[in-house]
C-alpha cells in the first residue's frame, strides 16, 4: 500500500512535471536563441536606442521563462527522487 501511495504522490507527478516543465524549458531555449540573434543584430547595427531596448526586452523574456520551466523541472526531478528513494527504502524493510 505505501509503495503504490509513493508511486502515485511523487513518482508519477514527478517525471510527468520532469517532462511537461523540460518540453516548454527546450521551446523557451529555442525561441531565446532566435530573439538572442536578433538582439545581436540590432547591437551590430546603427539601430536607435528605442530599438535596442525592444530588442533586449524580447529576449530578457525568454530567459526569464527558460529559468522558471528549469527551476520547476528539477523541483520536478527532486519530487521524482524523494519518491525513488522511499520507495527503495520501503522495500529494504
């Protein structure tokens, strides 16, 4: 009964949190790289100071999403691991 309890509360939750949160983190980081290079561009150029900040503002964005879906993936992964280790722990007994 524990072990099921464990699975379904931390387990479960943990790897579905591991991959939803890991999916968005991979898209955050995709869509950095483009506004990154496009901010990169705008420095380059002889650009205003109104389009330099546009430009670092978009890409400010995604960073700020990539560290919330990382931080949320390894909190995911740590629910995941304390789950993992009560259980083998449970068995032991």
């Amino acid at each position: 009964m524990k072990l099921a309890l464990l699975l379904l509360l931390t387990v479960v939750p943990g790897v579905a949190g591991v991959a939803v949160f890991g999916y968005y983190a991979l898209q955050d980081w995709d869509a950095l790289q483009l506004d990154y290079s496009e901010f990169k561009r705008v420095v380059q150029s002889s650009a205003d100071l109104s389009t330099l900040f546009k430009a670092e503002a978009a890409q400010n964005i995604h960073r700020v999403n990539l560290f919330a879906d990382g931080v949320w993936a390894l909190l995911s992964a740590i629910l995941g691991a304390i789950g993992i280790h009560g259980m083998y722990v449970d068995s032991k007994r």
